[in-house]
C-alpha cells in the first residue's frame, strides 16, 4: 500500500482474500485479522485529503481509497 506521499506499507505474512475488510493502522499494535499496525510513531495520512492505493505483490492495481480534495482515487 502507498500514499501520496510515497510511504509504503508491506503486508508481511497476510494475505487479503476477495470481498474481505482490513483496516490499516498508523500506530503501534498487535496484528489481527482485521486490524494491521504500520508500528509507526508518526502520522502517515493526511487529514485534509490523502490517497491509499493498495497493488498486489505483482504491482498490480487492486484498490484505492480517497478522502478530501483527492476524492476519484487514482490508478
């Protein structure tokens, strides 16, 4: 997963099955199979308008997901 800002975030060891929900934590927490923690100490997303954009392990577009003045996503 990449934001805007180009910080990346592996999923190491997870593996993210069709029609299934996982939220992406900036923080410091134990992975569950719904919840995954970048342990990061600093905020990664912006606030006022940012863009996730999830890629398989092949670089492949999968999702994305846009909040503020970015909303339309990009590919």
């Amino acid at each position: 997963m990449k934001d805007e800002d180009g910080r990346t975030y592996t999923f190491d060891d997870y593996r993210l099955r069709g029609r299934v929900t996982v939220r992406i934590h900036t923080g410091v927490g134990r992975d569950t199979r719904t919840d995954l923690y970048q342990d990061r100490r600093h905020y990664v997303w912006d606030n006022h308008s940012d863009t996730a954009t999830l890629r398989n392990d092949r670089g492949r577009f999968v999702d994305d997901e846009s909040w503020g003045r970015h909303r339309g996503g990009h590919r």
